[in-house]
C-alpha cells in the first residue's frame, strides 16, 4: 500500500525502491509483486508476478480483495487478465466486476466449466462478497451455500441452494448437497433418496452420485438384489471409482456371483484412499473364502485348499498389503478341514493349531485394523478340533455374554479416529452400526455352542438391518457347506 501510494503521488523510483527493499525480506510476497507490476507495467514484472503466484485461483483471489480493499477496482480488473486464472472463483471475481452484461455471463460460464476440472470452495469474507454481488448467477448461489454450509449456517446455505434450483432446475450437484442436508440434518430419508434420485439421473455417468445413492440405499436397507441390479445396468459408471467397485465387488460376494467378483479382483489395479483402508483386500479375501466353500461342497478339497493358500497373500494390484499380525484364524481353520477331509490328520492337526493363534479379546470393531469377531469364532472352532471343548464352550459363551453386556453401550470415537471406516458424506449412524456387531457376535457363540436356529435368528435381525452385511452372508455359506456337521 506504501509503495501503491509514492506511486500515485509521483515518486515512482520511491515507490520501487521501497519494493526492493521489501522484497529481500519477503521475497514471496503476492501484493509485493502486484505492486511493482502495477508501477512497472514491464514484462519483467508481469512474468515475475506469473511465476510467483502460479497463476493459482487462491493467489488471484487474495490479490482481488487486497486491491479492492484499498480502493484499486480498476486495477483489480487488470490483475485479474494478467493472472488469467482458469479456476472458477477468479472467473467470478472478473464476472463481478464487469460491467458488460454478455461478458458477465461469459466468465461465469468459464467459472463453472473450470470448477468442473479445478474444484475450490469459497471460504474468505472477500469471496463471500463477491459472490453476493452475483446474486443472478445460479452458480454463484451454489458456491455461496458450500461456504454457508461448511460454516453449520444451514438455513442459508438450504437457501442458497433452492435459489439455485429456482434458477437452474437441473443444477445436479444443488440436488445432492439439498439430498446430503436432508438425511444428516434433517433425517428425513424420503427426501434426501428423491434428491439423490434427481441428482442421478441428471448427471447419469457421475460416479460419485451413483455411489452416494447406492450408500444411501445401503442404510436405508435395500436388498442385495436390488442394489446389485441398479449397480450392473451401469457398470460402465461403477468401474471409474474404487469405492463403488468395491460396493459391486460386496454385492457380487453376498449374492453367490463369485466369478464376477474374482474377474474385477484379478485385473483391476485399485488405489488406496482415505477411509477405504482394508476395504478391497476384505472383498478378496472373502471371495477366495466363498469360492473355497463352494469347492468343499462339491467335495474339492485340493482346489478349496489352492483358493485358500492364496488367500494368505494379497496381489499386488490390491494396493495394499497385509496388516501386521494377522492371523487368519477362518483360513487356517479351512485348511485344517480340507486336510482333514482328504485324510491327512498330521496337517490338519498343524492348520487347526495355527487357527488357535491370536487374542482372545472381544472389542467394538470400529476400525479396520482390530480383530475381527468371526477370527475369534473360528479360533473357537478350533479349540474343539483340537480336543478342548470345555475351553470352545467358554470361549464361546463369552460371545454371548458380551453382547448382552454391551448392547446398549454408546460407540466413541478416540481422539484422532485413525483408519476409521466409511469416511463418506452421508452420516451413518454409530449405535446401529454397533447394534449389528452385536448381533452377529451373539450369532456366532450361538453357532458356536451348536444352537444353529438362535443363530439363524440372530442372522436374520442383522440382515435386516444391513442386508449387505459381508461377514454374515460368510458364515450362512459356511453353515450351508455344512463344515459344521
């Protein structure tokens, strides 16, 4: 501003000088740059300006409200065609900021063609502004709302959102967000469902939509059939994110299409991400496990036992690898089976051992690195092959008993909530969530114990609650191979 100011009172080389000098202290400086830019006018400084900002939509944005905020309209213009950014919120600002009524509507059109390919939500007071002078753009209202929203002012951002709509009814993502406020604020789950509807078949090859109208599906308990038919007639859209393969990859395994499933595992090259830790190897390491079933119950004990052997290595193109300590209690366990069936007593009493292995610890499953429950259901059914059943008995009312204990306990989460699952925008709620934990460990000690109809019951409950429930879809095959006979 100091500099800006010498400038307009004629001493120019001042002005520079002053620039300079400041330069050796903050040599990344934005407005710094601008300044000298502005006094200069030469390509030196304009390709300077360039190299320091990046062109970048946040920089060009704080450059506007600096300038705008000591009065420099006409030069935030100037700026604003220097930087030339091609992200949405400089468009907007040079949308706001002219005063030609077809070239308004021509940067708002860039605007919303770049947040397409360079997504950034508004979150300054100055871009707040600027989007309120915009009051005719349907586009603007949107951003306006995300910035509402991310601020828990909900009432204005539903607002902004609606006159969105009312300005552009087929607006896809306006449709969603009103569907996202709905069910997590709201909770009402007709409407969001319409919403997400809407927002589906307006934008049809948008993954994202697609997977959080089949996860809202998910929680609203709609059957494996139906999902699975919705997530088949577009598979072309399915295949462009990991999560919702993995959702297909689930329903393929819970519905007896092992071969479907085991196509995708065997040549997709999945990635990673935040919050879908384990969820691929899981769906790998339960398709080998249904198909190693499916071997047993026609009587192929060595191809079950190769299904299973290669379960206890993950292929590469999973994209992870095994967590430390993993015991694989339900392989070993089959392959102390299949050893067993094919008349080998010495190995299967070596597979029925390494089955035994691990802790013996219930908890509430929240994370994808915790023991999972039916590890431990198998270790029991080991404990009893391997001639302890007085020990399988406790083992296994214990299921039982500790469910009855925490049914009614309030999941937390820990202070940093590592690895924990389904990190999705739609809210899941946590009691339920521990309501069917509960529900399948009293299945299982039921099993356990021998009392299959307590536990088919218990099954039941649970798959109505989530009828894409994996472990539970697991076990029903294993009962119906008949390994516990």
């Amino acid at each position: 501003m100091k500099a800006l100011a010498l400038a307009n009172s004629g001493q120019k080389k001042a002005a520079l000088e002053f620039i300079f000098a400041s330069l050796e202290q903050y040599p990344l400086s934005y407005p710094l740059h601008c300044a000298r830019w502005m006094i200069e006018r030469s390509d030196d400084a304009r390709e300077t300006l360039l190299r320091i900002t990046g062109r970048r939509g946040v920089n060009a944005s704080l450059l506007a409200g600096w300038l705008l905020s000591i009065g420099q309209t006409s030069a935030v213009k100037e700026v604003l065609a220097v930087l030339d950014s091609q992200e949405a919120l400089p468009m907007l600002w040079r949308a706001s900021l002219s005063d030609d009524a077809n070239e308004r509507q021509q940067f708002i059109a860039a605007a919303e063609h770049c947040h397409a390919h360079n997504v950034r939500f508004p979150n300054s007071l100055d871009e707040v502004q600027m989007l309120q002078s915009l009051g005719d753009s349907a586009f603007a209202r949107y951003l306006l709302g995300c910035f509402w929203y991310s601020k828990r002012r909900y009432d204005e951002a539903v607002s902004c959102w609606r006159e969105t709509l009312e300005k552009s009814p087929d607006y896809a993502p306006a449709h969603r967000l009103l569907g996202v406020y709905s069910w997590n604020k709201q909770q009402d789950a007709t409407q969001a469902l319409a919403y997400l509807q809407r927002a589906v078949a307006l934008e049809p090859e948008n993954a994202r939509f697609l997977f959080e109208l089949d996860f809202l599906q998910k929680l609203l308990a709609r059957s494996v059939h139906e999902r699975l038919t919705t997530l088949v007639e577009r598979k072309a859209v399915v295949l462009k994110r990991d999560d919702l393969t993995a959702e297909l990859l689930s329903l393929w395994n819970a519905s007896g299409h092992y071969a479907d499933a085991a196509a995708i595992l065997d040549t997709r090259v999945f990635h990673p991400w935040e919050g879908g830790e384990g969820k691929i190897t899981g769906q790998y390491l339960l398709n080998q496990l249904h198909r190693a079933l499916q071997f047993i119950e026609r009587g192929a004990f060595k191809q079950a036992t190769d299904c299973l052997k290669a379960a206890l290595r993950y292929p590469d193109n999973l994209g992870e690898g095994r967590l430390p300590g993993q015991t694989d209690n339900d392989i070993w366990y089959l392959l102390g089976y299949c050893a067993e069936q094919a008349g080998d007593a010495q190995q299967a009493a070596e597979y029925y051992q390494l089955a035994r292995q691990g802790g013996s610890t219930l908890d509430a499953g929240r994370y994808y690195n915790d023991q999972p429950a039916d590890y431990l259901f198998w270790q029991g059914i080991a404990l009893r092959k391997s001639g302890n059943p007085a020990q399988a008995e406790q083992h296994f009312r214990h299921f039982i008993d500790w469910a009855a204990q925490h049914r009614d306990d309030v999941p937390q989460v820990d202070f940093f909530a590592v690895s924990l699952p389904d990190l999705v925008v739609l809210d899941v709620s946590a009691q339920q969530r521990h309501q069917q934990h509960c529900l399948f460990i009293e299945a299982l000690g039921h099993l356990g114990l021998g009392n299959v109809s307590a536990c088919q019951q218990r099954m039941q409950q649970l798959l109505q609650i989530n009828p894409a429930h994996d472990k539970a879809h697991l076990i029903r095959h294993a009962l119906q191979s008949g390994i516990f006979s």
